[in-house]
C-alpha cells in the first residue's frame, strides 16, 4: 500500500487552494448514490464539520456501477457504509453546492475497515445519551462527544497556557497518598494485602505495617496540601490532575475519577485569591468562544439554546462580591420555598447557589465568610472568631464552581483547630512544619474540571463530559 500523506478536513475546510490533490482519510458519516456518481460525507475528528466526497464512477472505477463486471470494484464500494474508515485521494475544488465552501472530487477509494450496517450501533441519528453511555466506546465517532471531547482539549490546554503565561509552575502531585485533605473519609484504599486474608493486629485490625508502603494508603481526594508546600518554596504552583472519592451517589453531578485543578499561591490574601479565579474564569471562556465556536454552535443548537449567551455573559461583567451572612438573609427574605431550610451555620445547597445567581444577581456570584463550623482545618480564621476567609465562586445552572479560601498561616490557630476537629498530629505534622518555618500569607483554590466542561459544553449530565466514567456500579472499558 503506497504511503500518502493526510490532510486534515478542518485544513481543507478553510483553505482557498483550489484545484490541488489532496488526501483524506476518515470514517463515513453518510453515503448516496445515483446510476453514474455518488456522494460521501466524511469526518476524521479534526471539526465537528464533514467534508463531502464527490465520487463519478467512471473516474474512480471505470465505468458505472450497474456495467461493472468486477466484484472487487463494485464490493468496494459497497463496504464504504456509515462508520467505515477509508482514505479518499481525490482534487480539492470549490463546491457549486450551498452551505459548503470546498468539496473533494474522488479519483480514488481505499477502505481501511469496514463496519457492517447490521451490528454497527451508530448506523441512525438520535440515539438517547443514556444509550450512548452504554457504549462509551463508540460515543466519540458521535457529533455530540466528538464536540465535547476537542472543547474538554481545548479547556486542559487554556488551563496551562493561563498559568504558564502568569507565572505559575505546574507541580505533580501525589495520586496515592496517606492524607485526607477533605477530612470526608470516603476515599478508595490502596493495598497489595491479600484481601481474604489481612495480617491482623492483636485487637483485630489490619496491621497495615506489612503492606506495600507501610501504612494505610488511598488514592487522593486533592492535591492541595502537597501543592501548598510547592507553592511555599516557588511563589505560585498549580496541580491538573486525577481525585478519586469513594462516594455512593448516582447523581448528575457526581463521578469518582475526576479531574481537579488547584493552584496555590503564596503571599495572596483572599481579595487576591478572588481576583485571580474571576480572571481565570474569564480567561477560559473566551478561549472556548475564540477555539470552539464551531463545536459551541452545534451544542447550542442542538442542547442549550442559551449556551453562547451565558458563555458571553460570564465575559460581560464583574462577579457580585458578598458575604455569607448577607446571603443567608436574602435568601431568608426571597419568599422561595426550599427543599432544603436556609439559616446562619446551614451549607448552601444548589438550589440556594442558583438562586442567588440565576434570580437575585442575575450574574456570577463569588461568596466568602462562611462559618468556620461547615469548612475545613486549614482556612484562615477570620477575627471574629466565628467565620473563616473561604470563598466559593457560582455559577448560573452549575451552582459552585471553584471553592477556595486564603489558608491559615498562624501555626498556634492552626493546631488548635487541627486538635478541636480531633485530626491525629502524627498525620498533619510535615503540614504544620510549613507554618514553622517561613510561613506566609497564602491562597488557592480548586477547580472540579468536569464542572467546567458541564458549564462550557452545556450538558446537564457530568457522566457525558469525561470520555469514561467511573460511577458506583460502573467501571467499564
């Protein structure tokens, strides 16, 4: 088989070289034909956009399809049916056809693999996204996941632009880890001891001492703690990698393989920290309408009506800045029936976030202030004794976003916290070491990677915005 070269169709789309051989090679979304040509539209991934194969049978095989006598030419082109992969060498020429700026005109097919019109599951339009979950194999050939796939490459890439361009160093966090970052327990154990049979102490517990590190080891929740030692020794550090959390919910917006971004940043107060996730934000945004905008068109028109205008909106204006306290009053005053009761010292649910967003400000909203009780060990303590420096940024039909605060640096404040919520010391104590020596002011915040896929792309399922989902019961391919 001769060696030819690809050209990419999203090239191919844009170009104004006419009249140029040219090669494609891709998988058939559709075919037609008439007694003395036919038609192929054909996609490779490059865009959401196919380029359409016009085939004159006499050029590609030499005479019409009902006088050929060979089989092997007319069982070619049989073969090229929905989901086959051909490369397609054919001159590039301006298409008389509206809609369309280019077309090939084929001189000749190869077929690469074929796939059989009677097994193939993605022969028809319209298939559900619950059927298409089922087959998450095959759900990148759709349109739908093979837009939600090059914006999730778009966002990583945003994601590490934004903070190389500002300065930050990209720090590898560990996946398997002896800390609970979240203090919520719910993480997946790692362990090479033979699970019907544990060494056991004397009261009946495993003696982790035999296993592989030598203690209780699981797969991390978040890189934040580590990366706040990176950032005390490089200014500004940033994590992008996998959390796990071992949580039974069959929910829209839960999985237990996700993909989190942290970055941590020493001397920043929370102003500082607020400022920076509001440009982050922004930053990202306007890369995807800059990078996708095919992609978003399609998802806009086919799921979210209103996907470019929130997209735009984000860009448009400044984040309403408030305090818990006021937002528990106006969600007190709103006359709103909740499923969940609002009061001073209650975490806020979804639907009090959206409200919040979506109703009252009708814009991002970015809360700080929160009871010291509802968030953990490591925020700074506020003066006031009862509150500490976190900040939560939400979004309209997201809710919370990024979560974040500015993180205790007072060595004695935190002990004593760390104590109250009863954490061992023996597991914190290279934490607390940070605040005895050089300790500064500093900050970060997480960002849940698939939240911000849900929000750029649209979708209302987290399940459909990760190429495999890991859910309870569901750990395919």
């Amino acid at each position: 088989m001769e060696h030819t070269r690809r050209n990419k169709i999203c090239d191919l789309l844009k170009s104004k070289e006419y009249d140029r051989e040219v090669t494609v090679k891709g998988w058939v979304r559709t075919k037609r034909d008439k007694k003395t040509f036919g038609f192929i539209e054909l996609n490779d991934g490059s865009t959401i956009r196919n380029i359409q194969i016009f085939v004159d049978f006499t050029t590609v095989y030499g005479d019409t399809l009902n006088n050929l006598q060979d089989q092997n030419i007319v069982t070619n082109w049989k073969e090229i049916t929905t989901g086959a992969a051909v490369c397609i060498t054919g001159k590039l020429v301006e298409s008389p056809a509206a809609g369309q700026p280019v077309e090939i005109q084929a001189h000749r097919i190869e077929v690469f693999g074929t796939a059989d019109p009677e097994s193939y599951p993605l022969q028809k339009k319209g298939h559900s996204l619950e059927f298409l979950r089922e087959i998450a194999h095959l759900r990148p050939r759709t349109n739908t996941f093979g837009a939600i796939l090059r914006i999730r490459h778009a966002m990583a890439f945003a994601i590490h632009k934004y903070f190389n361009d500002h300065g930050f160093f990209y720090m590898h966090t560990p996946i398997i880890t002896g800390s609970d970052a979240e203090g919520a327990g719910a993480m997946f154990r790692v362990t090479t001891l033979d699970d019907r049979n544990p060494p056991r102490l004397p009261d009946g517990r495993t003696d982790f001492s035999q296993d592989f590190f030598g203690k209780e080891t699981n797969l991390t929740v978040s890189g934040q703690l580590e990366a706040e030692l990176g950032a005390l020794a490089l200014s500004l550090v940033y994590t992008f990698a996998p959390t796990f959390r071992a949580e039974n919910s069959n929910t829209p917006r839960h999985l237990a393989e996700f993909w989190m971004i942290e970055p941590e940043m020493a001397f920043y107060d929370i102003d500082d920290n607020m400022d920076l996730a509001e440009d982050f934000l922004k930053f990202l945004m306007q890369y995807a309408l800059d990078h996708c905008y095919d992609d978003l068109e399609f998802l806009n028109k086919m799921y979210d009506p209103e996907l470019i205008d929130r997209l735009k909106g984000i860009m448009d204006t400044r984040f309403e800045r408030l305090q818990y306290s006021e937002a528990i009053e106006i969600l007190k005053a709103s006359g709103q029936h909740w499923e969940f009761p609002v009061d001073w010292g209650t975490d806020l649910q979804a639907e009090h976030e959206r409200y919040l967003v979506e109703k009252h400000f009708g814009k991002p909203v970015i809360l700080t202030g929160y009871p010291r009780e509802i968030k953990a060990f490591y925020m700074k303590q506020n003066d006031d004794g009862k509150t500490v420096r976190a900040m939560d940024v939400l979004f309209p039909k997201i809710g919370e976003i990024i979560g974040g605060s500015q993180r205790e640096e007072n060595y004695d404040l935190l002990l004593k916290r760390i104590h109250e919520l009863n954490i061992p010391e023996k597991d914190v104590w290279w934490y607390l070491d940070t605040r005895r020596f050089g300790s500064a002011p500093h900050s970060g915040f997480g960002l849940g990677f698939e939240r911000l896929i849900l929000f750029v792309t649209g979708m209302s399922n987290i399940r459909d915005v990760i190429p495999f989902p890991r859910t309870p019961k569901n750990a395919e391919f």
